[in-house]
C-alpha cells in the first residue's frame, strides 16, 4: 500500500508532460511539387484530349535530353578549358585532345610568354574595371538610344571573372616583312567564367551571360618605328581569321542553348566581332599625330590571289551500297579558304577525277601567316566524307607569281589537285590597264561580270550637314549604300546625328573601270528615305594623281551643304611574268597539317556561311577561263553541270562582299549552295546552268520558237504620292514542265542592287499550271529618281514541295528602269531567259 503513493506522483508527473511536436508540413513545397507535377501531366492530358499522338510526347522528351546533352557537352568543355589553364602540365598527362593544347606545342616558331600571362593576371582586376566602365558607360547608352523600346535597359551586373586572359604562343615574323613594322600573333584563350546580367524594366525581361570561351589568333602590328619616343607610331589589333566562340546563356536568352539555335547565337555574336575586330577590319590606336599614321586607317591589301580551281584525280570512293557491300563513287566538291574568305565550288555527282573549272579572286591583306586551304568532300545526304585537304603557302606564290600544277591531297591515301594560282600586284597607275583588259575579254563582255582587272577601295570616313527628319529636333539614323554594278555593301548604322561618323572600310572587284559607276546613297534607316546621293565614274580616277581621291564630296537631293567625305583608290590588278631559265623547276611549299584532322576540320569548316539572305537567283554572263592550263589534260569547254537545281549562295568573291551565316560544318549546312565562279560557263550557278540544260533537252534536235522559256506580264509605274515603284505581276504564259506533272510556279523579285532578304517580293505559288495567273502588287519604298538607277531582277521558279529534289529556275527577266516613261507605267510582256540577260519586249 506504501509504494502506491509513490507510483502516483510519477504518473501525474508523466501525464504532466507536454505534448510531442507536432507534424510538420512545408506547404510552400508541396504546392512547388504539384505544381510540377501538373506542368508534366498536363501536356500528356492534353494530348489525349484533343485526340493527338503520342509521339508528340516522344517528341518532346528527345528534345528535352538534347538540350540537357548539349548543356552537359558543353559545361563538359569548360571544365576541361579550365583544367588546361590552372594545371596545364596535369592536364597533358591526363590526355587533352590534340586540339586543346596550346600553339607552342604544334609549332617550334611560336615561343611560350609565361611573363606575358603573369603580367596579365597581375593587370586582370584593373582589366575588369575598365571593361565594367565600357559597358555601363559606353554600350547601356548605346542600348538605351538604339531604340525606344530599350529605353529601360541597362546591366545589373558585370563580373569578368578571376581567370585572366591566357596567351599560350607567341610568333614573332623576321623575314617578310617591313624593317618599320614588328608583327606579331597571338595564340590567345580566354575561359571565363564571368556573370554578365542585364536588364529591361520595361517588360519585366532579365538575361545575362554565365560563361565565355573565345579562342583564336590576334595580329599585333607595330608600326611605323619612328625615331622618337614612343618609338612606335600606331598599334593595331586584328583576328586573322574568325575566332571560336562559345558562351552559356542565363535567363530569358538561356532559350539561346536549344539546339539549332546555339549555333545561330554564336553566330551573330561572331558577325559583331567580324565587324570589328576580323581582318580585314582592324583596331587602330594611334600613338603620335593622325598625319603619320593616316595610312594605317586606309590599308591596301598586299596582293590578289586569283585562284584556277580546275579538277581533280584519283580521289577515293565514298559512296556505298547494300551497307557497304557494293563501292560506289563520290560527288566531290571543294571549300577554299584564305583568310576569312570562303569560297565554295559546285558539286559534281558520281565522279572520282572531277572537272570544275571554276575560278575565284581573293584579298590578300597580311601574307605572312596566311595560306591558301582547300578541303575536298563528298557530298551526302547526313554527313560530307572528308576526300583531303591542302595548305599552300601563300608568300611561295608571291614569289613565283604563277603556279600552275598538280598538288598531292594531305590526310588521306590518294588524290590529287589541280590548280593554277595567279598573284596579281596592285598598280597605282593605268598604264597596263588596256593589256589586262584585253587578257580578260572586257571589251567583249558586259561591263559589270567577269574576272577583275581592277580593285577600288573606299574609306567611308564623315558626313556633315545631313538633312534632319521632318519632325523638329529629330535626327537621322543614317547609313551609306554603296554599289559598282549589281555588286552592293552597306556601311553601319549611326544613331541620331545629322554628322555621323564611320570610318569604314570597303572594297569592290572592277571588271572594267571606264565604263563602271560607283554609286553611293546616304539612307534614314528608320525611315527608309533617301537623305541624299552621289554618282562617281570609275574613269575620273584613272586621270587622278596616283589614281586616288581624297575629298569632301556635295550630296545631290539632299541640303545645300551637305557633304560626304570619303577617299577612293583604283588600282589595276597586273600579273607581272617574270624570266626564268628553261631548266627552272619551282613548287610551291605545302604547309603539312600540324594538328589532328578532326581538329584542323573544325577550324576550317565551321567558317562556312549558310546565311539564308544573300539571294537565290544571282547570275552572272558568263565568260571563257583565261589563262586556262596548257597541260593537254585540262578541258576548258564549258561542260553541264550534273548537280540539283540549287540557287547560288552569294558567298562573295572577297571579304568585301562576304556575309557571314551560322557557324557550321559544310556536312551540317541544311542546303550547301555553291559560290558563283567569276568566269567560265561550268562555273555559271546551278539553276542556270540546269535551265539551259532542261532547255537542251527540250529541244533534242527540233526548234524552238522565239520564246522558249515562256513570257511573263508585268505592269511598272513609280507612284509618286507615295514615292514607291509598283509592280504587278499579272501571269506567265508557256513555261517549262518541271517535271511530268507539270509545274508550281511561283515569281520573285529583288530591285538590284539590294539582295537583302527583306529587299525580297515573291507571290504565291501556282500548282501544276504552265500558264499561272497572279495579279499580285508589290512596290518597293524608293524614289524616283534612285529607282531610274535600279534593276528590276524578276525570276520565276518551281516551288517544289517540302525537302522536293523539284526546285528551281524557270526563267529570268531583269528590267531597267532608266525610262522617262515610268512615272505613267507600262503593261507589257517580257520574255523569259536563262540568265535574264537579254530581256526581250513583246509587242
């Protein structure tokens, strides 16, 4: 009885106690959970639902992984870049990839500059500093003026990163060049991983950048030494070649990574760096007077390479049959490369000793350290096979000034190239100009095609007294338009300034200079109105003082003082021949490759231009290959083409005329289109040359009336209430069956010479019809007296369906527009040609 008492107490003393916590329950991640699980339900309910398939989903999810692949590939890099920077010596051993080691490693030239890198990391925090100045006070504002609806923005952080800018190699030339110049490239890397975030109030939008990888080679010419202090009168800085560019979006622009878009946003930034900072385009910092280094604003390229792509022989057999049981052939065809300029030849199908007879004509602005690069593939639906490449040194071509021989293809067991390479010297006067053109058939052909006899080169330097918009205190956003011929640039866009500023650099390939006109147009680029034009013979500079002129010149239709300022150089392009001995034997030196193929095929390929803007339908008349080989192996007859009806991708003949696409392989590019060759029939481009075939077939021994390709109807009249030319296009009578059903026909025009994708009109298309009706109206915002300098290219084409082999040119007209009669307008029908040439008139 006495314990009882005892046990009591305790279990009051227990039932005393307070309760155990209660069960906790984050409700702020449960509904996270939910709501993450409906965002995944929901598509799959809403696919069955709306009675869809299920492989939408499928669909879906593969994307998902690529993305996340290509996230983790690419994260995959960055941590090896960075790897190789804080431990390089650890990095080798573990086994980086031949193509991430460093230059000196490859070339015994290119000397390491530890001290270079030390000194930079040092500097690297005063570096950041000044890159965050640049861009909160110098790109924000640029941003912000740009456009109203930017007017928000602004960058909420910029942090560079702690890794440095690393230089892995340095060379320094000693032969070759000027004794009042030191050249240098460096071989330059930099893996940051920097946070740069920026900002749009407005709209509520955020996105930055998390990591950067720029790879590449930077010139650094010193000159001219002087003999004062600093003893060096200007510094310039310049990529030799597209760098590569790689970066990590966050934000709203992390949508930048999908792929197909990844490579079209390197792209663009790639095009804002070629722009500045690409050769031929350069940074000049002046370190004495403007007067002494007046040249290095205005550089002259130090030669012309013209370049005979003619055939090739025993290359290897890529196709396959029945998996690989049956060889079949190859469809050949070459990306040359110097520099920066990309050229492409046309493919031929099912041919191992492959004819193409092409020529090409490129800027040569820094010869030591550049090369001419050729690469051979085969043709294939998914991927190119590599047939071989070639590095030739370009200074063993200046020196012999003509090459024409049978070069050994490197990386691969057989093949051989034929070329014959040209090495024309600019000349600062016109005393062999009559010769050259008579070399080059320029009396005989139009006056705007064929090989070049002459380069101009144009520094867009001002414009002063521009005349302001109608409203009151608002400026212009002017831009300058420049053309020789059907060949147009166009120069960057100033904002707001009646007196901008450029300081650009242009060339044009001149096929004959007495009779071509360079044209320039100063434009409102909101607006699209003219703020005035200018018209300047070729053949005034041929009687100028060292065939060049520097000067202010009067803008016509636009204010009374109104002035342009630009300084224009002619120089004919001569191939100097010199004596040898019957016995002398030369070859030109054949740079082997010092990095893997794989390696070597990125940086040569992922160059190449896919640009979608560049026209479909440019052609030039053709001419006969001058000069062609007199080994009895070459045939320089004009031969068909065996290729698809593919429109000609203008990559341009030089740096001058190259628009810069998506960085990709040729193997990835979704529609490879060939270069216009600048001479030859083979080398007309494709559509053409797969016209005249058709229209070959068509004739097969019988006569064809006098309009072979059909007619078209066109009514043209300049407006001018509302200062624009329009364009009806009524029907085509008579067109060429595509194929057995007939064709899809459809018509586009372009006002030459503006090729620009939005410059572009295009009707519906008509199925199965040889005789289509239209009646569609366009007009183009111009005014009448700029439009009577204009072309009206008109070309009608087979639509095709979607991934269709059945495309192409169906005829061509180009209409000039210098009548008198186009303020009232005419009706009249064209008939339809090859190239569009020859426009006849149908009464």
């Amino acid at each position: 009885m006495s314990g009882a008492p005892d046990r009591g107490p305790e279990a009051g003393a227990a039932r005393a106690e307070p309760p155990g916590p209660a069960l906790s329950v984050d409700v702020a991640g449960l509904l996270a959970q939910l709501a993450r699980s409906f965002a995944l339900l929901l598509p799959v309910y809403a696919l069955g639902y709306l009675g869809l398939s299920f492989s939408w989903v499928l669909l879906a999810l593969g994307l998902l992984v690529w993305c996340r692949r290509s996230r983790g590939l690419k994260a995959s890099r960055l941590c090896r870049a960075l790897a190789l920077l804080e431990d390089e010596e650890r990095a080798v051993r573990l086994g980086v990839r031949a193509c991430d080691l460093p230059a000196w490693v490859h070339f015994p030239d290119t000397e390491r500059a530890e001290w270079l890198n030390k000194t930079v990391k040092h500097m690297w925090p005063f570096i950041c500093q000044f890159i965050e100045k640049l861009f909160r006070e110098t790109i924000e504002p640029a941003v912000r003026g740009a456009n109203t609806h930017l007017s928000t923005f602004s960058f909420t952080k910029v942090d560079m990163g702690q890794q440095p800018l690393r230089i892995n190699g340095v060379k320094v030339y000693t032969e070759n060049v000027d004794k009042r110049q030191i050249i240098m490239d460096l071989q330059i890397s930099f893996v940051g991983n920097c946070e740069i975030d920026l900002e749009i109030k407005r709209y509520f939008c955020r996105a930055g950048v998390q990591s950067i990888q720029i790879h590449g080679t930077m010139r650094v010419i010193l000159e001219p030494l002087i003999g004062d202090m600093p003893l060096v009168g200007a510094l310039s800085v310049f990529f030799l070649r597209k760098p590569l560019v790689e970066i990590n979006w966050t934000g709203l622009t992390n949508l930048l990574d999908i792929p197909g878009l990844n490579g079209l946003s390197d792209t663009i930034i790639l095009d804002i760096i070629s722009n500045y900072l690409v050769l031929p385009n350069r940074i000049t910092v002046p370190l004495v007077s403007e007067i002494q280094i007046a040249q290095l604003r205005f550089p002259i390229p130090k030669g012309v390479l013209r370049i005979h792509f003619i055939e090739a022989q025993d290359l290897q057999g890529k196709d396959t049959y029945l998996k690989g049981l049956v060889k079949g052939k190859s469809d050949p065809y070459g990306v040359i490369r110097v520099g920066n300029q990309i050229f492409q030849s046309k493919v031929i199908k099912e041919n191992l000793s492959p004819k193409w007879n092409e020529v090409y004509e490129a800027l040569v602005y820094e010869h030591p350290g550049q090369e001419l690069e050729i690469e051979l593939f085969d043709e294939d639906p998914d991927k190119d096979d590599f047939l071989g490449s070639l590095m030739i040194d370009l200074i063993e071509v200046e020196k012999e000034r003509l090459l024409d021989e049978w070069f050994t293809l490197d990386e691969v067991p057989k093949g051989k190239l034929h070329l014959k390479l040209e090495w024309l010297t600019l000349m600062p006067n016109a005393s062999n100009l009559d010769k050259v053109l008579t070399d080059i058939r320029a009396d005989k052909d139009q006056a705007n095609d064929g090989l070049s006899s002459s380069l101009l080169i144009l520094y867009l330097d001002s414009a002063r007294n521009l005349p302001s918009r109608k409203k009151i205190n608002s400026n212009p956003n002017p831009l300058v338009q420049m053309s020789v011929g059907h060949k147009a640039q166009e120069s960057k866009i100033r904002y707001k300034t009646n007196e901008p500023v450029w300081e650009e650099n242009f060339t044009f390939f001149i096929h004959n200079p007495k009779r071509q006109d360079l044209e320039v147009e100063v434009k409102d680029e909101e607006h699209q109105c003219s703020l005035g034009n200018l018209k300047i013979p070729l053949s005034q500079l041929l009687t100028s003082d060292d065939m060049t002129m520097n000067q202010r010149f009067q803008l016509s239709n636009s204010g009374p003082n109104s002035t342009l300022k630009m300084k224009i150089a002619l120089r004919v392009l001569h191939l100097e021949k010199q004596e040898r001995s019957p016995d002398h034997q030369h070859s030109a030196q054949v740079k082997r490759p010092s990095v893997s193929k794989e390696g070597r095929k990125v940086s040569v390929r992922s160059q190449m231009s896919a640009s979608p803007g560049a026209g479909d339908s440019s052609t030039a008349p053709s001419t006969p290959v001058i000069g062609g080989s007199d080994k009895p192996g070459v045939e320089e007859r004009a031969q068909p083409a065996e290729a698809s009806p593919l429109g000609p991708r203008d990559l341009g003949r030089s740096s001058s005329s190259l628009h810069a696409g998506p960085a990709c392989s040729p193997s990835h590019i979704s529609v490879k289109e060939p270069t216009p060759s600048i001479a030859s029939d083979i080398s007309l481009p494709i559509a053409t040359q797969e016209l005249r075939q058709r229209l070959r077939q068509l004739e097969n021994g019988a006569t064809l009336g006098q309009s072979p390709l059909g007619q078209i109807q066109l009514t043209i009249r300049h407006s001018s209430q509302r200062n624009k030319l329009v364009v009806v296009v009524h029907s085509c009578r008579n067109l060429i069956a595509f194929s057995e059903d007939g064709s899809d026909p459809y018509v586009r025009m372009y006002l030459l010479p503006d090729k620009r994708r939005s410059g572009r009109r295009k009707t519906h298309v008509s199925k199965k019809t040889l005789n289509p009706v239209f009646d569609q109206s366009f007009d183009f915002s111009v005014s009448l007296p700029e439009v009577q300098r204009r072309t009206l290219d008109v070309a009608v084409k087979n639509s095709g369906g979607f991934l269709s082999k059945d495309k192409g040119l169906l005829g061509k007209v180009l209409v000039g527009l210098a009548s008198e009669e186009l303020a009232k307008g005419w009706t009249q029908w064209y008939d339809l040609t090859e190239d569009g040439t020859r426009p006849q008139v149908v009464t």
